[in-house]
C-alpha cells in the first residue's frame, strides 16, 4: 500500500516582472516534489533561491505560472485543504500590547475556537503558560517564534508549514524550537520545513530537497544522500612530541601540551595509536568525519 502523501508539488513555476522593461525572472523552474505524512521534511536553499515563493504558492499568497500543488489529496486552493494547514512565516507580526491568551484568544475567532482549554494546551506545549498573562512586547525573540508557532498550530493543523523558524535565534532558543517541531511529529503531524540552517535540519527531519537558483539539485532520504565515508579523522593526544608526530601530517595545531591533527590517510591512524602506546602517551580524542549535509549543500551551490 503507497504511502499517503500530505503535500504533493507537481511541475511548479513561478516567475516574475522587473524593472521598468518588465523584464522576467524566473524564480521556480519546474520544482516537482513529495512529503509523506507525518514525516518532517526539510527544504533548503540558499537566500534567494525560492525557498519562501515555494511556500506562499503552497498556501494561495501567489498563483504560480504552472504547475499543481495538493495538499492531503485537495486541490492547494480548497476551503478543505487550508482547514488542515497551519503557517509560520519567517517574519511573524504582532500586535505587541496584546498578552498571549488575548493574542491566540483573538485569532482562534477566526476558526470559531474560543476554548479557553485549548488556548492553555498550546502555551504548554510552546513552553508558555507562565506567560500567558505577559505581552508580547515583553517576549525575546525566541518567545516570539514560539507564540508565532503556537498560532499556527490554534486549528490542530495536519500539515505545518515553518519558513525560517530557527533564523535569528540563540542556541537555546534554536533547540526550544527543534523540541517542539519533534514533538509535533510524535502527535502524527506533518512537518514541512524551509531553512538554511543545516545543522539543524540535519538532527530533525527524515527527507531533505535541497533547491538552488530556482531548480532542485537533489532530495532524499539523509541516510542515502549524505556518504558514509571517513573523509579525515580529528585526533588529540599529549605527551607526544611535536617532531614524532609532524611525520603524519603537516595539520598540526597546539594547545598547551596537547596536539590536534587532522589525518587524511587513514591507514596512519593504527600507526598513530601505536606511537602513543609505546611512548605512554595520551589520546584525549579520536573523531572520525563523514560527510555532512553541509558538504553537500555547499557542493550543489557551487556548482550553480
């Protein structure tokens, strides 16, 4: 039995008109792509690659030249499709005097939702319920992303859509976030991410789809898309002197009496490892690299 797919991307085109001329600029070439349900699907692109016209042609901001879209089974355009979205834009817009209950109060009237135990189960779930009575004019950054979030949640939606909801954001309040969209996949949601941060992307979602100047370079699985072959292996030892080990490699750093070395033959590693052991030396580290989702992001881009 095939997998029931939440959004469907067909053949997508968009362009626009510039300059005086009017000259045409083609912003998506023919994006044609797939996001099963309840998976968290990560879209990347540099700025300026297409990533948000993508999304405001997903929800009906802008009508693309070409192309269909559908989501859960729905033409994108339907009351029946957009019952089951929720959006969070990358630069959200509050009327800031409001508090957090009147805020989500104020836009669950748009669904003909005004339970007071709905309101409450979101702020939990954002990590806001203390909050609930603060102003949003009060609320750092991160607070901000996450009552932006818990709005787009207010019609327990099956398909999310997030542009750029880690950007701008501090370690925590980047792995607040990352918390809450995991658990949004553990209630059976749909997650469909748009970001450049890959890091991130790569500790969360289970596909990717990498766009580049309009045109997507490649998508999958992260499992078969990045190599799981040892490009270097990052090795710290101390009581080794310099002179025994500059034999193994030219990259080299020192700090205090321990040494760093990058080492790209990996046949020296076993012989590192010996070189320590007879000289009663100490292995603080030894980290195998792989390839990462970074390598292939910037790979694809340069090649553009």
């Amino acid at each position: 039995m095939p997998e029931e797919k939440a959004l469907e991307i067909k053949d997508l085109h968009k362009s626009f008109k510039s300059g005086l001329l009017g000259k045409k600029i083609n912003v998506l070439k023919g994006i044609s792509l797939e996001v099963k349900k309840g998976e968290i699907f990560g879209y990347l692109g540099p700025n300026g690659a297409g990533k948000t016209t993508t999304l405001k042609c997903i929800l009906g901001l802008l009508f693309p030249d070409r192309g269909t879209i559908n989501i859960l089974g729905s033409d994108h355009l339907s009351i029946k499709s957009k019952e089951k979205t929720g959006f969070l834009p990358e630069n959200p817009y509050f009327y800031d005097y409001l508090t957090a209950s009147e805020f989500l109060n104020f836009y669950s009237q748009l669904f003909h939702k005004q339970k007071t135990e709905d309101i409450n189960k979101l702020l939990e779930l954002v990590g806001l319920k203390k909050h609930s009575h603060t102003q949003l004019r009060k609320f750092s950054k991160g607070m901000l992303q996450r009552i932006a979030l818990a709005q787009a949640l207010l019609n327990d939606p099956e398909l999310v859509l997030l542009d750029e909801p880690l950007g701008g954001l501090d370690p925590i309040g980047r792995k607040e976030i990352r918390d809450i969209i995991l658990s949004l996949k553990e209630r059976g949601k749909t997650v469909f991410l748009s970001s450049h941060i890959l890091q991130d992307i790569e500790m969360i979602c289970d596909r990717v789809a990498i766009l580049v100047n309009g045109s997507l370079a490649n998508q999958g699985r992260l499992d078969e898309l990045v190599s799981q072959e040892i490009l270097f292996t990052e090795i710290t030892v101390s009581k080794i002197s310099r002179k025994e080990l500059e034999k193994f490699g030219k990259t080299l750093t020192y700090f205090g009496n321990k040494s760093f070395m990058k080492i790209y033959d990996q046949d020296k590693v076993d012989e590192i490892l010996q070189l320590v052991k007879e000289k009663n030396g100490t292995i603080h580290s030894l980290v195998p690299r792989t390839q990462t989702l970074e390598d292939i992001f910037v790979g694809m881009v340069k090649k553009k």
